[in-house]
C-alpha cells in the first residue's frame, strides 16, 4: 500500500471513531429524551396509581386511572391489563368497574371499544353473570368482532347452563370459525341430552341422542356404555355385549367400565366360558389388572380358590400390581395357618391402607384426580381427559 495511502488511513481511524462515539451519544441524549418525556406525560397520575397499587390501596389506583383515561386516551392499554389483574386476582368487582368505563368512554376506537366489551364479559362470567356476559359475547358476533373468542365463552356458558341445544349450534360454529374439530366435545353434549330423556322417561328419544352421539365421534365411549346400559333395559343382551365389547376398539383405557356390565350379561346370557376365554385375552393384550382379577375371581368360583392363585401369581410377575397383591393375599389366606396366617393378615391390612382413598382416575390436562369417573373434568372443564390411572397402584 503507497505511503500516501497509509498516512490518510491513520487519519480517518480517529475521525471514525470520533464519529460514531458523537452518534452514540446523540443516541443516548435521544433515549434519555424519550424517558424524560414519557416520565413527564405519565407523571404525576400514573405513578401515585403505581403507588396506591403497590400499597394495597386497589381503589384508589382506580380512581387516579379513571382520570387519566378521561385525560390521556392513550391509557386503555394500561386499563385494560389493569382490569385483566383484578380478575386474575378474583377481584372481579373492580375489574368490571374499569372495563365498563372503558366502554362508556367515547375517545375510544371501535377496536378498542369491543376489546373492553370482550375482557368484561369476561369479567361477567368470572362473577357468574351469565346472562349478561352472554349478551355481550353475541353483541361481538353481530358486529363480527372477536368472533372466535365470543364462540368459545359462549360455548362454556350454554355448559354452565346446560343448554344443549345452543351448546352444539355454537360449538358447530366455533368448529367452522377455528378450522379445529370439536366433535369429541359435541358428542358428549348429544349423551348429555340422552341422559336428560332418561330421566325424563324417554327412552326412545334417548337411544337417538346416542346415534347422533356415535355418528359425530364414533369413538365416543361414554356413547356405547349407555347403549349397551339400554340394550340391557330392554332385555337385549347381545346386543348388550356387542356394545360393551367395541370399547375395546374405541379406547382400551376405559376396559375397566365395561367389565362389570359384561359380567352380568354374560352370566344371564349362560356363556361364561365364551367371557373367561375373552378376559385371558383381554390379559395378555392390554396392561390392566381389572380383567386380570375378574378372570381370577372366575376361576376361583369354577375351579377353586388353588387355580385362582396359581393364576394370579403368574400374572403378577409379569404385571406387578398393589390391588393384585390384596387379591393375592386374600386367596392365600384361605389355606394359611398360625404365624404365615398373622403375617398375611397383616399385609392385608397394610395393602388395604395403601388403596385407601387412592385416587382411580386422573385427568390428562390439568392432574385433577379422584375416584368417581367424570366425563367433563371437574377441574380444567375439558370433556373425554379424566381415565384410570395406570402403573403399579392403579390399572
């Protein structure tokens, strides 16, 4: 490189970095601008709400934030996660205080207008004003705002209010808006409505409850346990059977509530050994102890208390299982004696306190867990997630 060349590099070198230190420090000085003017525009109003906030003070903060809306429209946002924190918090009082200011100010743009009227129908179910939330969420749909999220509170109100019929016509609806399938979902509002016939005394309107249920999802099978339940009624027990049996295609998880309802068709039906022979596959196919057990306490009635244990012994080692061994000590005491008999009755007693209380079902989404099955999750309220617990304490 010519010396000429070199001696005019060495020059610039400083002048560079002269530069771009001056346009960093403009750059800050412009920063510092933008806060100073911000702290100025949100000061004094925004920061004693921070305040009366941070001091427990809610109603207060409310006051100061309400006025500054009536000043400064550039607030909704600030008012609009300030009323979502309430309602997180179960404050739902003063959530909708601040969202139906929101909606009564008329600064506000369409848009943001009908984003309050959405958080405060939330609000309005929060609180279990459904009536009113429910007016709020159809005035969004009329306008064709907020579609999706209107269709969905919707669709849980007409649950809570157990309005079927609306139920399925909004969750269609949602279905069509989301491109998502809810058919799980709407079967299991069709059984709902077969369970309200029976009540009613209604079984024909019933049994069309339950095709309709089976021709949305056909793998719905609360569907089929009611059908066989009313093939029963009805005195038609093969039918019965040929329903209680498709749960095995449908959802083997749920084995466990076909096998009683089975047991007692099979027994009125005098084909016992067709049913032993269908619970050893049942074993062998699928990891639940329940057919397992029923097949030992068969063999146990039929052949004695001695096959009964041999069976259930070699089962468990392939499956080991705490109600297994409670089944299994219970057969061996019935030829213990002296200090083995002790010993087993003592196990008894340990194994039945471990199962005490021990939760049969849990929920795949949010954990609840109890021993009744419910087909609508009592706690994240999602329908088909509650089934038997599996491992060594439970299937």
């Amino acid at each position: 490189m010519p010396f000429d060349s070199i001696a005019l590099l060495w020059l610039l070198l400083p002048v560079a970095a002269a530069s771009g230190w001056m346009a960093a420090l403009r750059g800050e000085r412009q920063r510092r601008t933008q806060a100073r003017q911000t702290r100025q525009r949100l000061s004094p109003h925004y920061f004693r709400g921070i305040n009366y906030l941070l001091n427990e003070q809610p109603d207060k903060a409310i006051e100061v934030f309400i006025k500054m809306l009536e000043i400064e429209s550039e607030m909704v946002e600030t008012h609009l996660a300030l009323g979502n924190l309430f309602r997180r918090r179960g404050e739902v009082d003063r959530a909708i205080r601040i969202h139906q200011n929101l909606i009564g100010n008329r600064s506000l743009s369409e848009e943001e207008r009908t984003l309050a009227m959405l958080e405060l129908g939330m609000d309005y179910m929060r609180a279990g004003l459904l009536d009113r939330a429910e007016e709020l969420f159809r005035q969004l749909l009329d306008g064709g705002m907020h579609i999706r999220q209107s269709l969905k509170q919707l669709v849980d109100i007409y649950q809570q209010e157990q309005d079927w019929n609306k139920a399925i016509d909004t969750a269609r609806r949602l279905e069509q808006v989301s491109g998502r399938s809810l058919h799980p979902m709407i079967a299991h509002f069709y059984c709902e409505q077969a369970e309200e016939s029976w009540r009613q005394r209604e079984p024909a309107r019933a049994l069309q409850f339950i095709d309709t249920a089976l021709e949305v999802d056909p793998r719905c099978v609360r569907a089929n346990l009611m059908a066989g339940r009313a093939a029963e009624d009805a005195g038609d027990l093969e039918a019965a059977v040929e329903r209680y049996r498709h749960i095995e295609e449908q959802d083997p998880d749920f084995l466990p509530e076909a096998m009683d309802p089975l047991l007692r068709c099979y027994r009125a039906l005098h084909r016992m050994d067709e049913f032993t022979f269908y619970l050893r596959g049942l074993a062998e196919k699928h990891n639940a102890i329940t057919p397992v057990l029923l097949l030992a306490e068969l063999l146990a009635e039929r052949q004695g208390i001695d096959a009964a244990l041999e069976y259930l012994s070699s089962a468990l080692h392939r499956r080991p299982s705490v109600r297994g061994l409670e089944r299994l000590v219970h057969y061996a005491l019935a030829h213990a004696e002296g200090r083995a008999r002790d010993n087993l009755l003592l196990l008894k007693e340990f194994v039945a306190k471990l199962l005490e209380n021990k939760s049969v079902y849990r929920c795949s989404q949010c954990g609840f867990t109890g021993r009744l099955l419910h087909w609508q999750c009592p706690g994240c309220k999602n329908w088909n997630t509650v089934k038997p617990i599996h491992g060594i304490e439970g299937e």
